[in-house]
C-alpha cells in the first residue's frame, strides 16, 4: 500500500510508476527535506534524478527560498567557477563588470548540482569550503562571502570509483552523500515500463493529434525485456517516434525491434574509442612524420652548403626551418590548434652547432638531435611549451599567443605536464 502522502507527490510532480525502488527513493526524500543536510541522489543517466531535488526543497523550511538548477557538466571548465561563485570586474578577459554566482542567488534556498561528478578538483575545493563553512571567495576577489544554502547532488557516475581514481575529492564524496538517494533504472522497475509507455503515447497523441499507439502482446514482451539504457528519457524519445512515424497504430513486436538500438545494428552510436589498430596506425604515422622532417633537414643543409660555394663564401641570408621548429609546428598541428606557418629561423650546417638567436641555446647537429629528440608526441609538446614559457619569462598570455592557443587550453596543458 503506498501512503497518501507519496501518491500527493507523485500527482503533483507527475512521476509515473509504482516500483518498490521508485517508492523507496520518493519516501525517503520526503523524510530528509525537512532535514537542512547535503544530499546525493544516484542514478543512471535519464532515470528522472532531477525530480527529487525539486521534492526536497518543496517539502523543506526553504520552500520560500529560490531554487536554481546547474548543470555542472554542462558549463566549459574555464568558467565553472565564475558561474558557480561569481566574479569581479575585470577578474579576467571580458568580464566588463562584478557578477553574482548561483551561490550568492540561492542564498536562503537550494541548489541542485547536477553531474556533480563532472567538476575540475579546483572546483571541488571551493565547493567543500561552502559545505563546511558557507564561505566563498569570488573569482578576482579576496573578500570572503557567506552564503546560507542547501546544496543536493546529482550523478550518474560510480563515484567510489571516481574516488579511487583521484577524479573526485575523497572529503567531498563523504560530505556530500552524508544522506544518499539512489534511483532504480527503468529496467529494474518492471510494469512501470508499460504505465510510461501510456502516458507518453496519450500525451504525443494530444500533441500530434493523431490516434493512441497501441501495443500487441509480443510488442509489450519487447518493452519488458529490453535493458533500457537510455532509461526514462530513451523510452520517451521510442515513444514518440513510434507516435510520429507508425500509420499502423497498433505496434507489433517485429515492428519495435526496429526502433531498439538492441534489434537495430544500425541505430547504434559509433565506436568512438581508439583501437589498438588506430593507435598503431598514428605511431606510424608519427614515425614517418619524424623522418621526413630529418631528411628534409638534411636536403636543406645541403642546398644552404651548395649556395655558399656558388657564392664562394658570400654571406647568403636564407630561411628555413630547423627541427625544434618543425617539432613546435608538428606538435601545434596535431595536439593545440591548427597552424598554418612555421616560425623561420637559419638553419645550421649539419657538423656545427650555432645559436639560435630566438632562444639563446645552442641547436646540436642532427646526429645528437636524433639522439636527444622526445621519444612520444606529448614528450615534444611538453617541450614545446616550457621553452615557450621560459622564452616569455613564465607570462602565460604571451605564451599562449606565440603558440597560438587559448589560455585555457595551455593551463590544462601545464596541468597535465606538471609544468607550474
């Protein structure tokens, strides 16, 4: 028997199912809202987890107060945090004026962080500071800032894993799932499948004015069986095709296998992980890149030594490229931003060594480069970014405008390349 106060929620939020796990997880976010605590709701991806956040804060002392979804993974890494605790003016490039993140906004209600999975560990931090204290600092700013809210979390992630894996904040984890509401997937919910299946036909029917879709038996066994990995949201998006494209409205099994990526190869997504085939082929590739390069090196020392005795001994001013230059352009072409011109720079003769007047270090002849060169791609990006760092005296701006990348995209790299 399911208590009356779950069937008011259910009506009022429109959630369709009588599931043991769908009752389980509407009753126990009805016993914590009153409760001001964090909150971590679980679930796969399309399985309804952002109905619950709204049932915790309408059922709470904060019901008064704003409520703002965010959707983490949704919003660009270098902005998260401006977005989420606001910023000063010209704290960075383009912000023309001082601005109020969703913290200070929600200030007195609650904020549903969704894909909370998805935050960069500078993020996470912050975010913990707020659970323990209610204090932030705005981006550009040093004056500390308090903020009364009730934060609930979502996933979709294993986040165990995700600990373990140094993506998530072990303290983070354990603050936040200090209350924990985990939603059943739709293949776990059984004879629900049949009720949403209803309720979306009616609904498209309204919508498209067009008769109810129907389903004969076998096509009702094809609903049941199915694994549903797409959840709620993937038997509503089957629903409505079926409604849009099916002049036959009564539905039989063969004629819903057809819409299943399961009984359908060609309704799959596309492998997009790299094979261990691909990864042969790049290095490769790669190999094959490093030594056109060399012997173009070799042809130009040539050419630059038959112009001299053409010459006899004039000075020739020449500009070619030197394989530090190649590997700046290889390593911009294939790992930053695409670039369309190498940095011109004399080469030197194949048995001498000269300086570079660009850099100030002296360019070994081609036996010891082949011996000193970076053994991978990234050893030569990595490479490429230090020298243009330590050229422009660690100013990251310049350094991102000679490589011709975004600032963005060189913090991540000197992240990963441990370059700070």
């Amino acid at each position: 028997m399911i208590p009356a106060e779950v069937q008011q929620t259910k009506q009022r939020f429109g959630i369709i199912g009588n599931a043991p796990g769908l009752i389980r997880a509407i009753t126990r976010a009805l016993q914590i809202a009153p409760i001001d605590l964090a909150v971590l709701i679980t679930g796969e991806s399309g399985a309804g987890k952002e109905f619950f956040p709204q049932i915790i804060h309408a059922n709470s002392s904060r019901k008064h107060g704003k409520y703002i979804a965010v959707n983490c993974g949704a919003i660009p890494e270098g902005t998260i945090d401006s977005e989420l605790f606001g910023h000063e003016k010209g704290a960075f490039t383009g912000a023309l004026s001082a601005r109020k993140g969703y913290f200070e906004e929600a200030d007195g209600g609650t904020i549903f962080l969704d894909e909370v999975g998805e935050l960069p560990l500078t993020t996470q931090a912050r975010l913990l500071r707020v659970l323990e204290s209610g204090e932030f600092l705005k981006v550009g700013s040093s004056t500390v800032l308090k903020t009364n809210v009730r934060i609930v979390a979502a996933t979709n992630l294993d986040m165990v894993k995700a600990v373990s894996e140094g993506k998530f904040r072990e303290d983070l984890y354990y603050r936040l799932s200090t209350i924990h509401i985990e939603i059943p997937p739709l293949r776990e919910r059984g004879d629900d499948i049949l009720l949403l299946f209803r309720k979306f036909s009616t609904d498209f029917a309204e919508r498209y004015r067009m008769p109810v879709i129907q389903l004969t038996d076998d096509a009702r066994n094809v609903l049941l069986n199915y694994r549903w990995p797409g959840n709620v949201r993937q038997l509503k998006n089957i629903t409505e095709q079926l409604s849009i494209f099916e002049t036959n409205r009564e539905v039989d099994g063969a004629t819903l296998q057809g819409y299943l990526p399961q009984y359908n190869i060609e309704k799959l997504p596309a492998r997009s992980t790299p094979t261990e085939q691909d990864r042969t082929f790049f290095e490769k590739e790669r190999k094959m890149l490093y030594k056109t390069l060399f012997e173009m090196q070799k042809e130009l020392a040539d050419l630059h030594a038959k112009v001299e005795e053409l010459t006899k001994g004039q000075p020739v001013q020449t500009t070619t490229i030197t394989p530090s230059t190649q590997s700046v352009t290889v390593a911009r072409s294939m790992a930053l931003t695409p670039v369309t011109t190498a940095i011109p720079v004399h080469v030197p003769s194949p048995k001498s060594k000269t300086i570079d007047e660009t850099e100030g270090e002296v360019i070994p002849n081609e036996a010891e480069y082949v011996e000193e060169q970076p053994t991978t791609l990234e050893d030569t990006e990595k490479e490429t970014i230090r020298k243009a760092l330590i050229r422009n005296h660690g100013k990251r701006k310049k350094t991102a405008e000679e490589l011709k990348i975004s600032e963005r995209t060189l913090y991540r790299k000197i992240k990963e390349y441990n370059l700070e």
